[in-house]
C-alpha cells in the first residue's frame, strides 16, 4: 500500500470512527431507558355498592387502565380498558350492554371477546373478588 | 473588493452594503426572475400562500413559548392561562391553530396543483422530493402541537397515532419507545413532542425550505405541458405584488376565524378516563382515521391495522417518488394514467374525511 493510500485510508476510518463516536450516544439517548415497572397484580377497583347494577368505572391498574362493569344481573367483570386495535381506552356502554371503543367504534362483550368492529383480540379479563367490602381485580 | 470597488458599488448606503455583501446580486436575480403566464397561472401563488402560513406560525409560535410550559401537570394550565389571562392571548392562540390548519389545506392543494401540472417534470424532481418532505414535515408539526395543550382529545390521538408507529412490523417497538420517550404516552411524551415541535421540526424545515426555494430558484417556474412559451410577467413587483394582495387576505381570513370561532381548549387528559364518543384526530388525517376504522380486525389471517399502515407507507412512497415513476413526463406529455391515479386519492381522501364528520352509530 502506497503512503498516500494508507493516509487516505487512515483518515478515512478516523472520521467514520469520530463521526460514529459522536452520533451512537445521540442514538442511544433518544431511546429511553428500559425503566422496569412495578408489576401489579392486584388492585382495588372500588367498594361494595358503588356500581349499580349496568354500571361501571375505569380504575388505575398500576400504571394503566382497566375497567370494572357490575353486568344488568349484579355479576361483576374486570378487563384491561386498553382497546386491542390502537390503544385508546375503552368504557361500558349501559345500553347496548357491550364494552365500547370510541375512537374506531370496536365492541366487546361482557366476556371481553371482540364482536365488532376492528380490534383484533379480546381485551385482557381480570378475575374480580369481594372481600370485606372491597371489589379486588386481580391477575388470572 | 478592492479599494477601486467601492467607486464601483456606487455612493451612499447602497454602495457601502454593495462593497461588504454584493447584495446587487440577489436584487438582480430578483428583477430578472419572470412568472409564465397562462391559463393556470393562479396556482402559482399557492407556494407564496403556503410561505406566508408558515411565516405566520414562526411568528405565534414564538409568542405561545413565553407562557407555555411543558409538563403534564401544567401545560393544559399554561394554555388555559394564555387564553383567559394574558392580553390577546386568545388572540394568539386561535390564530396558531387557524393558521396550521390553513396552511396544511394549501399545501395539500399546492402539491396536487403541482401534481396536476406535471410540474414534478425533469429537472424538477427534487424540487418535488423537497416539498413533499416538507409535507411530511408540515403533517409532523401538526401531530406534535396537537398534544402540547395536554387535552383529552390529544391524549387519545397521541395514543392512536403513536401505536400506530408502534405497529410497523421490524421496528414498530423501536418507534413507538422512540416517539412516547417510554411505554405509555405520559408526561414525558409531552416534553419529547414539545422539543420535536419547537426545535427539531424548525431545523428541519429550514433546511429543506431552503434547499426547495433555491432549487425553485435554479429552475424558474414550471411552464405545464401543452402551454407553449409565451407570455411572462416580472416577479418583482408585479407577481410579489400579488402575493401581498393574496396575503393580506389571508391574514383578514385568520383573523375573523380566530375572533367569530376562537380555538376550543377542551378538557384536561385524563390517562384513566375512557375515550370520549366523537373523538377524531385532525381534519388532515381524518381519511387515515376512518381507513383504520372501517378495515376489519382481521384480513385474510392478517391484522386489519397492519395492512392499513402498511398501505399508507407504500402510498407515501409512490407520492415521493411520483417524478421517477412517471415515463411519460421524459416525453413532456400530460401523463393520463398518474392524472387519473391522482384523482382517485382525492376522491378517496375528500369521501374518507366527510365520512369521519356524518353522523352514524352509535
């Protein structure tokens, strides 16, 4: 390799070194750290009494949504309120007795399986309990 | 120059700004510039319109940053305060939101009037690769301000218009952490979107306006196929004149908008509140909002949302790269084929964004 060659190969890689050790921090600072959530597996939704029956309401599940519907028969259902199509959070619709999502007009069931609309799955169902009072939403 | 340059520059203040910036330069290049005249001359005017808009957005955008603050708890607040409070903040405020949705409708109507006029046509392709991501740029400006009031009707479009990103397939997760600043749109999403809007979009534009205005410059304007040379006006005065008249206008339009129809605020986000019934995004993505939500969850085993997006990039490309597709712009022929194609995603755009405004169930 002759002298030019090799300084032009030098300084070549010296500026693609220099401009990649200049952009992979911006790269890697514009995508936010992985900050790992508390995981929640329980929450209390509300107190015995405070639904009516065809009624619900949209309670905080750690950090995201989830929706608590007391059905016309008095049963209690619990699912996660974030639309499976886009994200946008869901509520119950007492006159059609169906979860409803208003920003693309998708419909689930009080099973929370995707009857109309475009949601692709069913919305996550949580496994309700009474105890002492409290409405308690957990995991399955 | 030399010292004998200064008695070339001429006497007083033009010859001192003449020896230090050769400014006869530009002011010859402006009185040499010629506007063809035709029949569809008028449509020129849009790109000035268009100029003017943005003008306009700078100028109200830099007055909103002196009492815009930008953290959940306090920007729904902060623009509440502008337009109840601070004088003429209303004022301000109606006008920024009239003039961006002004603006994006003339850009709209300035790319398919280049479009239609072929005016894409060599050695303007990258006059029109410039402006088309200047149209991109212009439809970011807008999603990235819609959230800055931190209302509920933003919340969810940034929720949707976010997950959409999202679900690109390859990358959907990388984009989606990218433009949320995290998982969940949250306050932090409302201080990236606000640095994308007041400083990253503005560099951005700068530099492609730049490049589009001088390139506009190189070329002169496109005279379209079919109208032979003939007849030209002088830019300066007799078109930038127009321009004015076309401005002033304008500016009376934005004002009476922004004084009979003040720009609503709405409600506070709520990151635990249901999505109200009638929310929509912006007039402007209306027909993608309305393509997502006629599409079926499910597509021949594939998820309806993806095609949709999948759809619109294809789309986006062929409209970026409309110069290089179109063979017959080499032969200076009015290309039938793209014509129509272009009236085809009008008619879809304009019958997509009535739709998403009649009302229907439920």
């Amino acid at each position: 390799m002759s002298r030019r060659k090799f300084l032009d190969w030098f300084l070549g890689t010296s500026v693609g070194a220099m401009c990649a050790s200049v952009l992979y921090p911006i790269f890697r600072y514009l995508v936010p750290p992985d900050v790992p959530e508390a995981q929640t597996n329980r929450a209390v939704a509300a107190r015995e009494g405070d639904l009516k029956p065809n009624e619900s309401k949209v309670f905080p599940f750690g950090s995201q949504p989830a929706i608590l519907i007391r059905g016309a028969d008095g049963t209690y259902h619990a699912f996660s309120a974030t639309c499976t199509h886009l994200n946008c959070t869901v509520q119950y619709r007492g006159d059609l007795r169906q979860i409803w999502c208003a920003c693309h007009n998708g419909f689930y069931d009080l099973a929370g399986a995707n009857v109309s609309g475009p949601p692709p799955r069913p919305l996550e169902q949580f496994t309700v309990h009474v105890t002492e009072g409290e409405i308690v939403v957990s995991k399955s | 120059m030399s010292e004998g340059g200064r008695a070339d520059a001429g006497p007083g203040l033009r010859g001192w700004l003449e020896e230090r910036t050769g400014v006869s330069l530009i002011l010859d290049l402006a009185h040499k510039k010629t506007v063809p005249l035709h029949r569809h001359t008028i449509w020129y005017y849009l790109g000035g319109m268009t100029l003017f808009l943005f003008t306009i957005q700078v100028a109200t955008g830099i007055l909103l940053l002196l009492y815009y603050r930008s953290s959940s708890d306090e920007a729904f607040e902060s623009i509440q305060f502008i337009m109840t409070k601070v004088p003429f903040g209303w004022l301000i405020r109606s006008i920024h939101s009239w003039s961006a949705n002004l603006l994006v409708f003339v850009l709209f109507v300035h790319m398919f009037s280049v479009f239609f006029l072929k005016a894409y046509r060599r050695p303007r392709e990258l006059t029109w690769v410039t402006g088309a991501l200047l149209l991109f740029v212009m439809l970011a400006f807008g999603f990235s301000g819609y959230l800055l009031p931190w209302n509920t009707l933003a919340f969810f479009a940034t929720q949707v218009g976010t997950e959409v990103a999202g679900s690109v397939p390859g990358m959907g997760r990388f984009m989606l952490r990218f433009l949320r600043g995290g998982e969940h749109v949250t306050g932090g999403t409302l201080t990236r979107f606000y640095g994308i809007h007041v400083a990253v979009l503005p560099a951005l534009t700068t530099a492609l306006l730049l490049l589009h205005l001088l390139l506009v410059q190189r070329h002169g304007m496109s005279r379209p196929p079919g109208q032979n040379e003939g007849r030209t006006m002088p830019f300066v005065p007799n078109f930038l004149l127009r321009d004015c008249i076309g401005w002033c206008v304008a500016l009376g339009l934005l004002a009476a908008l922004a004084a009979l129809f003040p720009w609503e605020l709405g409600t506070k986000a709520d990151p635990f509140a249901p999505a109200p019934a009638g929310i929509r995004p912006e007039w402007y993505f209306g027909w993608m909002f309305q393509t997502l939500k006629l599409l079926p969850g499910h597509v021949l085993g594939i998820e309806g949302e993806l095609i949709g997006i999948f759809a619109f990039g294809v789309g986006g490309l062929l409209f970026v790269l409309a110069p290089f597709l179109d063979r017959s712009q080499e032969k200076r022929r009015v290309s039938l084929g793209f014509t129509v194609a272009g009236a085809i995603v009008i008619a879809y755009m304009a019958v997509m964004t009535v739709l998403v405004y009649l009302p229907g169930k439920p």
